[in-house]
C-alpha cells in the first residue's frame, strides 16, 4: 500500500511539470505561475465493532423432588404356638429398647410394693461386652394369699478371641413364689406355708461363632446349655437337670445357594421327691438345601429325630416367592417341630402345676399357606392358614380335691386348623401399631374330651407412639374367648370371654431422670386364664427411671 502512493506521488508530479512546461509555451511568462497537486483515494477501512457478553448463573430451580422409597418389612416367620399369659395381667417393661448403657428404674403401686428393674452394660461392644440385669418386685391382689415375687438376674458377655471368632457366655438365676389361692370352696382353711410354691431356675451358656465365613464358606455356631430347676412346696421337692448342646454349621455356594447341617441334643433329668427318676432325651438331625434368589427363597430338608430312642422322620420344606417391589410375598411350608417336655416349661405355661408323674415331648407336623407384604409404604399384612398334626399334646386340668393345682395329662393325638392374620402400620420411631387375630378349631382331641386350657380365639393389638420428643404413650389389649376347663365334678365348662386394655406413660424430666405410669387392666375385668384362679383388677404402678452417666 504504501509502495502505491509513492508511485501515485511520482505520477502527479511528472504529469505536472509537463503542464508547467507547456503553459509556459503558450502564455506569458510574465505572469505569475502556479502549481496543482492531485493526489489519489485512499481507502480506510472501518474500526470492527467487538462482542461483549456478560456472564450471569443460570435461574435456581426451586423445585422440591418426590423421592419415593419402598422398603420392605423384614419379618422372622416362626412356627405359631399358642402364647402363654400369666393370670398378672401387667406389662411393666419400658415402652421402647433400652439405649441408655447404665439405668434404674423403680416404682410401686397398688398392687406392687416395691418393684425395681437395672441394667448395666460396660465394654466396646465390638470386641468385649457384659450386660447385667436385675428385676425384683413382690405383689399382692385383694383376694387371700394372692401374692406373686419375683428376684430375676441375668449376665451375659462376649468376648473376640480372634479376627473372626467370639465367645459369648450367659448365667443367670430366676426365683418365683407363687401362692395356691385358688381353691374351691373358699371358706377352706390353709396356712401361707402350706399354700407356698417355689421355683428356681439357674441357667448357664456358652456359644462359639465365626463372625465372618471361612475361606470354603462355613458358618458355625455351636452351643452348650445347661438349665437346673428346683420345685418346692411344703410336702414335697422336685429337681429337673437340662442339657442341650447344638451343633450347626452352614456351606454356601456364591450368592443363590447353601447348604444347612445341624446336630441338636436335649436331654433332661427329672426327679421328684419319694419317686422314681424320668429321663427324657431328644436328639435331631436337620440337614437341607438352600436356594435364595431376589424373588425366590426355598428351604428343602428332612428332620430325623429320635424321641426317647424312637425315630420319627419329620419334613423340614419352607418357600417364599415374592415380587420385585417385596410388596407381596407368598409364603407356604410342609415343616414339623417338638416341643419339649419339662417341668420347667411347663411351669413358664401354669404356674399352679403339681409335680407331673409323666413328661412326653410334642410332636408337631403343619401344613401352612399365606401371604404377607407392604401397602403404602407404611402398612405391613400377613395371613396365614395352616393344618396341625399334634401328638402327645400336653394339657392341664384342676385336681379333684380343692383344685388348688393342676394335673398334666396329655392327649395321644389331636387336630387343629389355625387361621391367623395382623395388620400393622409403621413411621419410623415415632408411631407404631399392630393388631393380630388367631382362631383354632380344635378338630378332634384323642383320649380327653376337650383341648384343657388352649384358646379357641385370640385377639391381640399394640400402639407406640412417641407424642413429643420427651413424651412416649403405649397401650396394649388382649383378648380371647374362653378356654375349656374341668370342675370339680369331671363336667366340661367353657371358660369366660375375656379382654384386658392398660397403658403407659414416659415422660423425661431432666437428662438423668424420667417418670413413668403404668396401668394394667384399666376395665378392671376379673377374668380367669386358669379356672378357679382370678387375675389383679385395675392396678397402677409409677416411679422415675435413674440413668448414669448421661452428657
């Protein structure tokens, strides 16, 4: 470009000396003479107009997301037998899972003077543990010689011996007076000794388990039980030796498929005061295959069992079958059980038992069908219909005397359809009920005419509920149509309809101190679990509950 103007320069001025020269040819030089430069365009181009963007965040979305979460209920099934209730109609544990590691909670009432309940837990928890629990009360109803205590205290720890590998160890003893109130006529006359029971229970047991799998996939636990009971009564004693040791070990294969070997003893000793001894021994064998997949968990085994050296071959068959969502999980089984035969569980059962002259374990074989599952995240169901085949079943009549105590006898053979179902609704731990119904139409009943003491019809139903952070409300309801009893003249009778409502309070006062309220059968109903043998009224318990060390 530059090149090109000096070139146009040049041009001009040659162009313009030419024209000087001929001017001056043709005009006068006299004259004054003058010169005209004519320079060339010069193209220039314009400034280029720049962009400018400003930087901003783009708009907050303020839109709250709906996350919906559906978590099934986990539920344990276990073999229904019908509960146990004692005629104390009282409920005085605390309304949730004790979370505080050391505590004591006292209180009286108008039935109960004094009551105390503790708990001390000292150790990590994860290599060492030791909890220690006491109870103790001693009660008393309007009615002559009513009277029930209890001392009960338990310790158990653990201890890791190894990366893998924890001992456990539990001792404990339970000593329980209960009073032969229920005699027929009242106006008989007996002193407090004569009317006495006692019973005592030390138990011990120790376990032995592989926390994680071995390098073949074993899991094992093996166990030893030792129980001694002790029953005595001014006429006579009885002392009862349990042992039970259990040997089970599990092989997996990946993630779908295992294999269940266990080997199970339970012998007892029993021996009653001017009597001959009873021995009485079960030994099991439980092996099966596993099968879990996320909609199909199946259990296929056999029970070999010998029952005081007799064998008895019972099935072991458990399915679930399930939907991918877990709301609805069909559940069935072909399964069989024994239920020992001790005086120590039966006392647990009716505590005015006299001393048996014979103990049989029960044998049980079901068929079952049902279904449990989740609706609406928060609602939980289950049903279930099952068919029993129960043999030596054991059953309790009064005596024939006062029917002050009752008689074990036992029937050969007896049939029984069970129906039974619950509803549940849960939110975390702040809400929880639960309400259940069991009927059992006893089909036949081999050598006795009516299924003594078992209820044809149960109704249960429970509510927790955490009002505010320092307030916890509970309250249960039990009830049932009346179990068939015998008088004392051999007629069968069919025992009252009952039901039973109380409910408890917590409130915490300070971070060491809570109060509680406790009412058992606020609608004061004086029904009879055992015949001739009346339960408390409307009674009321309250104290404070101590908690140590709490920051």
């Amino acid at each position: 470009m530059n090149n090109m103007r000096v070139i146009g320069k040049t041009i001009a001025l040659g162009a313009g000396f030419i024209s000087l020269c001929l001017s001056g040819m043709a005009q006068d030089s006299s004259k004054k003479k003058t010169i005209d430069i004519t320079s060339t365009f010069k193209p220039v181009l314009r400034d280029a107009v720049k962009l400018n963007f400003s930087a901003a965040l783009p708009a907050m979305d303020s839109t709250k997301p709906v996350l919906n979460y559906s978590i099934p209920v986990q539920q344990v099934k276990l073999p229904y037998q019908p509960g146990t209730l004692k005629p104390v109609a009282m409920q005085i544990d605390s309304l949730f899972p004790w979370k505080n590691s050391q505590y004591v909670k006292v209180g009286a009432g108008n039935n109960h003077l004094p009551y105390a309940q503790a708990g001390f837990n000292f150790g990590d928890g994860k290599s060492s543990f030791l909890n220690l629990y006491g109870e103790v009360f001693a009660s008393k109803g309007k009615l002559d010689f009513q009277k029930h205590n209890l001392v009960d205290v338990t310790a158990r720890g653990g201890q890791m011996i190894s990366e893998d590998h924890q001992v456990t160890a539990k001792v404990g003893f339970k000593g329980e007076d209960y009073f032969l109130y229920g005699y027929r006529p009242t106006t008989l006359d007996f002193s407090k000794r004569e009317l006495r029971q006692q019973f005592q229970t030390i138990d011990g047991e120790i376990t032995l388990r592989n926390t994680d799998p071995s390098d073949f996939g074993l899991s094992y636990q093996p166990s030893i039980r030792v129980v001694s009971f002790r029953h005595k009564n001014e006429d006579s004693s009885a002392r009862e030796q349990n042992f039970i040791f259990k040997l089970p070990v599990q092989k997996t294969f990946g993630k779908s498929f295992g294999i269940n070997l266990a080997f199970i003893g339970d012998m007892t000793h029993y021996k009653a005061q001017d009597k001959s001894a009873i021995k009485n021994n079960l030994f099991q064998l439980a092996p099966s295959l596993l099968l879990k997949t996320p909609n199909v968990s199946i259990q296929t085994g056999i029970l070999p069992s010998w029952d005081n050296s007799v064998f008895h071959m019972l099935p072991n068959i458990l399915a679930d079958f399930t939907t991918n969502d877990k709301r609805f999980t069909f559940q069935a089984g072909y399964i069989g059980y024994f239920n020992k035969g001790s005086m120590q569980r039966f006392s647990t059962i009716n505590p005015w038992i006299a001393q048996p002259s014979q103990l049989l374990n029960t044998r049980i074989v079901e068929l079952y069908g049902g279904f449990k599952g989740v609706l609406a995240q928060h609602f939980t169901y289950n049903a279930k219909l099952g068919v029993q085949k129960q043999r030596n079943v054991n059953l309790f009549v009064n005596d024939f005397r006062d029917g002050k105590t009752f008689e074990t006898v036992y029937a050969p053979e007896m049939d029984v359809v069970t129906v039974h179902g619950e509803i549940g609704y849960n939110k975390g731990e702040k809400f929880a009920f639960s309400s259940g119904v069991t009927y059992n139409n006893f089909v036949s009943v081999e050598g006795q005419s009516k299924a003594w003491g078992l209820f044809p019809l149960e109704l249960h139903a429970n509510l927790r509920w955490k009002v505010i952070d320092d307030l916890y409300f509970k309250t249960d309801f039990i009830g049932w149509d009346g179990p068939a009893y015998r008088n004392l003249a051999g007629e069968d009778r069919k025992g009252d309809q009952a039901y039973d409502l109380s409910a408890g309070l917590e409130f915490k006062v300070t971070r060491s101190f809570d109060l509680w309220l406790q009412m058992n059968n606020i609608l004061n109903n004086r029904y009879e679990r055992w015949n001739q043998y009346q339960v408390y009224g409307f009674n009321v318990m309250g104290g404070i509950i101590f908690r140590f060390n709490q920051k």
